[in-house]
C-alpha cells in the first residue's frame, strides 16, 4: 500500500526530527536559560530573533539559507572546505535549517518554565552547598521537566511538519533530503490522490498524538509540583 | 578567632548599605530594623547572594569577599546556611530528601540526622511531600535542611513572619534548644522586637542602611527606650525561683529574698524544664510609681527604686530606676510625674502586676 520511496521519506522525516530534537535540546536549553535571566534591553531583540520562525514564511528562511549554504557564501564554503562536500541540497542542510525554523517552539516552553521557577529556589540550593551544575541537575531539571517534554515533542512535531525550507533548501533527493510533506506534495502533483491521502492522514494522526502527549503531560503536571506548561507558553496563533 | 567582619558600602535601589561591623559567632545575635531598613540585604551580602557590593567579608579568620582583590567565596562554598522567610523547600523531594540535601553535599558526619530530626520535631513527617505541610512544618524542615549542612553561621530571615502566633513561641523555644544542643551561632533578622528579646544574645539595630546599635539585648533595648522606635519596656533575664502551681504563679530571683511573680511557665509546654533563667519584658506603660509603700494590694510586684534619669516624652515622662542593681523604666504622664514632684535620686515604689510580667508563653499575644 505504502510506496517504498514513502518509506524512506518517512524514516529520512524521522532522522531530520530526531537530530534535530537533540540539537535543539542541546542549544536551546542555554539559551532559554540565559534569556530567562537575562536582565538587558537587548533581551527583546534577541527573543524577537528567536521567534522570527513562528511568523516568517518558510520560504524566506529557507531562500537566506539557501544563499548562505552554496560554496559561495562564507557559511558553505567553509562546510565544504571542512568536509569536502557541499551544505545545500544535503541531509547537514535540511537538518540546520530545521534547527532555526523549530528554535522557538524549544526555546520558549523552557524559557517560561525557567522565568516561572524564579531565583528563589536555586538560591536555596546554592546556600545547602550545590554549585550551579548540581542545582540544574538536582533541582531545575526536576521541577521544570514537564516544559522539557513539550519543548521536545513541539520541537519534533513542528519539524516533522515543515516544508517550505526542506524544498528551497534541501532539493527533493530521495534517501536523503526528501521528507514526507515533499512526498505528499508530488503525489498531489501527480494526482495521485489515494497515495497522497495516505500520507496526509499519517501525518494528521501522528501529529495530533503527539500533541495529544504534550496536553496528557501538562495536564498530569496541573496536580503536581511541577512548573507548569500553561497554555500561555506559545503565542496565540501558535496555538491554533 | 570566632567572629564574623563584614564592611559594605553599596548603593541598593532605594537605600545605601553603609555597614562595618564585627560580631562574635557565638550564641544568636539579632538583627532588628523596620523594613527597608536593609536587615535582609546585609544578610544576603554575608551569604553571598549579592554580587553587586563593595566591601569584605571574613568569618572565624577565613576571607569570604574581598572587593578590592575581586576575591569572591562563591555562596555554596562558604559554608553559611540561611533560612528564607518563605521556607523555599525543594517541591519535588519529601522532607527526609530535602533535610538531607546538604547534608550528602557537605558529607557532614558530626551530626546526627535523627537527633535533629527529633529537635525539629519532623518525625511523623519525614515520609510526606512537602507540599502537604502547614507553614510551621515547611519552616522546621527547612531549619532542619539547613542545620544538617553544618554551617560555619547560621543565617535566619524573618524565619516566623508567615506563622500564627501560638507557632511562634514553639518555634522560637525550638530554636533556642537547637542552638544550645548543637552550639551553631546564628543570625537572626526580624521586625519584632519581642521575637528578638526571647531569642538574641547580642542585638544589632540597623535603620536605613546604616547599623545604628550593637551589644548585649538588654542594653540595647534599654538604649532603645528613649528613642520611642520600639515598645518601651524593662528586659530581663533572671534565674527561676521556684513553681507556684496552686496559685499559677512562678518566681523569679531579682536579688537576695527578693522576687518577681509571673503568670506560671512549669505546666506550659513551651517552657524548657532544664531552664534555669528566664527571659522577660515589663512594657514601661504597666509600671506604676508611688510614693509611699503601698503594704496591702492586689498587685503581687512591689519593690523600692531609685529614680536615676527622668525624660520627658510629649505627654508622658519615661523614668529610668535602679532597682538592686537592674535597670527598670517606667512610662508615667506627665501629669502624675508633676503631681508626685518626682526628681532624680528620689527613692520610691514601683509596682506592677505578675501579668504584666511577659515571657515566651506569652509572646504570640503581644
């Protein structure tokens, strides 16, 4: 039923969400932290930069990318002096440019959760003789774990989603760069309907289950200690 | 060398913190101030918790801050622990986690984790999640929590503010147990005075910013009393007499064959049975002065004084009086001190009711 080129856009879909997850994890968990605490007026730039992906046409993202990428520009020239091959039109390209098109969706979840928790707390660990890595581990991470799980299952989701970057930036190259929503678009192109529900229903089910987690998830966390994911995390229209 | 050096010079939002002070980190000393008067700041400077001061802070001998040589102890390692106002409990571990919690970071042997379980009277609490604790409970395990660390200096913020009054007086017999029990100096800050009366050995007043008053409670409150900025009053600490159950009274040793009756502390449970001194306060307001002996009263304290300074104070005059050798102050209106002619060196009665006599049982009412 499935086609077996559907097939790889879909485990090349998962890969590109899962690495990019942890990377966004990786990156995103500092920089939440420092525009938690960060006291600047320059705050609100570098969090309209964050959000910019929520209101940008992917398209726009993805043709600055794209032009950044090619061995022309410093960013692609130096990847492809480094390992030999070229950023544009590859699986590094599709996965970078979803790093920055899903950032807002990991960032601000843990960013309200860590703005919610306050000083107060960490103050207290730091005076019973915890430093600052052992009061991340032993008592920020903790509390604030359910922010961590929807910023994790957001980030995905919304990756998985994504479609405008992968086509300017990554091509159409099965195995590779190709991901489900360029598949669903070249079935509908091909007016190959039945093949093209498929997958749209896939991607329908998948995506509400998982959202589906992230509510469960907060609303456990409503009946417990734990900073909670309210509603307010995302701006308005990224709620709908 | 047991002290605690600290000089800060440091402009706040709304206040300047100008201090420089040493103290000794022996027994509790009180820090008392109204608010804003920059009693929790300087705590949380001596902490660590502020970053932004200029100054020096050395305890027992050890450099904890040095502006000048940017040498900064950063807070977890210097050893002080500090009890929050707002208990600040760890809400995703129960109370034995949270008690334990700087205890497994200072990998501190000396104390036992069931004694002071026991102090602190958490018991049948240790199982619980924190969340489901009263305001009292939260503020036990976070003074237990803190202790277990075994800190160098034990800072305390407003630790009872958010309590009922009945809690306070436990508290307060609770903390005077622990630190006799286990000899760690406190600092204590609190807006109350009568709070700082039971609980200080030395008291520090601080009034904008700036440390106005320092040294033993009772002549610092002594001191206090012509400022008009607390309850003027005689403070106390005498030894027991003995237990007048069938009349609710207890007596107290103010000199030779000579006492001082107050409603009964042997059958109240927040009175230490091991205590042998007791700390009071007669507010001024409730001493009356005679001048003639009155031989058959009600009033069970009656006792010759010498009038050694009279201050008049708007409509009232505060008269201050040796009586064997303590110091007690009487608050009369000046129309009565006008009345009695009263003039230094006069030799006259003071009397006031065992009522007026206050200790900790009491203190949640005042």
């Amino acid at each position: 039923m499935i086609e077996n080129s559907d097939l790889i856009a879909l485990f090349t879909t998962l890969k590109m969400a899962t690495i990019t997850t942890i990377i966004l994890m990786v990156i995103g968990t500092p920089l939440a932290w420092y525009l938690a605490k960060m006291k600047s007026r320059y705050k609100i730039v570098i969090e309209a930069i964050v959000a910019l992906p929520i209101v940008l046409p992917p398209t726009v993202l993805g043709f600055y990318l794209l032009i950044a990428f090619s061995p022309e520009h410093l960013p692609g020239k130096l990847w492809q002096d480094i390992t030999g091959q070229q950023l544009a039109f590859s699986f590094s390209a599709i996965v970078i440019g979803s790093v920055f098109y899903s950032l807002p969706f990991v960032v601000q979840p843990i960013q309200k959760a860590f703005e919610q928790l306050g000083d107060d707390i960490i103050e207290a660990g730091a005076m019973l003789g915890a430093n600052a890595l052992d009061r991340f581990f032993t008592i920020v991470l903790p509390i604030t774990k359910a922010s961590f799980i929807t910023a994790a299952s957001l980030g995905f989701a919304h990756t998985v989603g994504e479609f405008g970057i992968v086509l300017m930036i990554g091509g159409n190259i099965s195995g590779e760069t190709k991901v489900l929503s360029i598949s669903l678009f070249e079935h509908v192109e091909a007016f190959d309907y039945a093949k093209a529900h498929i997958l749209a229903a896939s991607l329908l089910v998948g995506s509400f289950l998982i959202l589906a987690l992230v509510y469960l998830l907060n609303y456990t966390s409503n009946t417990s200690h734990t900073v909670k994911n309210n509603q307010s995390v995302l701006p308005k229209d990224m709620r709908s | 060398m047991n002290e605690l050096s600290f000089t800060f010079n440091t402009l706040f939002d709304d206040f300047n913190l100008s201090v420089n002070q040493t103290i000794p980190t022996t027994g509790i000393t009180g820090i008392f101030g109204h608010s804003g008067s920059g009693k929790s700041t300087l705590l949380r400077c001596i902490a660590g918790l502020e970053k932004r001061t200029t100054g020096e802070i050395t305890l027992n001998g050890t450099n904890l801050y040095n502006a000048k040589s940017s040498y900064f102890v950063k807070p977890e390692k210097r050893r002080i622990g500090l009890v929050f106002q707002d208990a600040r409990l760890f809400p995703h571990l129960t109370v034995l986690n949270n008690i334990k919690y700087g205890q497994r970071r200072y990998k501190n042997t000396s104390l036992d984790i069931d004694e002071v379980i026991k102090l602190t009277q958490l018991k049948s609490l240790i199982h619980k999640n924190v969340t489901q604790l009263s305001g009292g409970e939260k503020q036990r395990v976070a003074i237990a929590r803190a202790l277990l660390a075994e800190p160098e200096l034990l800072l305390l913020d407003e630790p009872l503010s958010a309590l009922d009054n009945t809690s306070k007086s436990t508290m307060i017999a609770l903390l005077l147990n622990v630190q006799k029990q286990l000899n760690i100096p406190m600092l204590y800050v609190s807006h109350s005075m009568a709070e700082l009366q039971q609980i200080s050995d030395n008291l520090l007043v601080m009034n904008n910013g700036k440390i106005t008053h320092f040294g033993n409670v009772h002549h610092v409150i002594h001191t206090l009393n012509s400022s008009q900025s607390i309850t003027q009053q005689t403070s106390l600490t005498l030894p027991i007499h003995e237990h007048l159950p069938k009349y609710g009274l207890t007596s107290l040793q103010l000199a030779l064959n000579t006492y001082i009756y107050l409603p009964l502390l042997a059958n109240n449970n927040i009175a230490n049975e091991h205590d042998t001194h007791i700390r009071c306060f007669i507010a001024a307001n409730d001493i009356s002065i005679s001048r003639q002996e009155v031989a058959e009263s009600s009033i069970v304290n009656h006792f010759q004084a010498e009038i050694t300074h009279i201050q008049p104070q708007e409509n009232n005059v505060l008269i201050s009086l040796n009586c064997h050798e303590h110091t007690f102050y009487s608050s009369i209106s000046l129309w009565s001190a006008e009345r009695l002619s009263l003039n230094v060196n006069d030799l006259i009665y003071i009397q006031f009711k065992a009522s007026a006599v206050h200790s900790l049982a009491d203190l949640g009412k005042l």
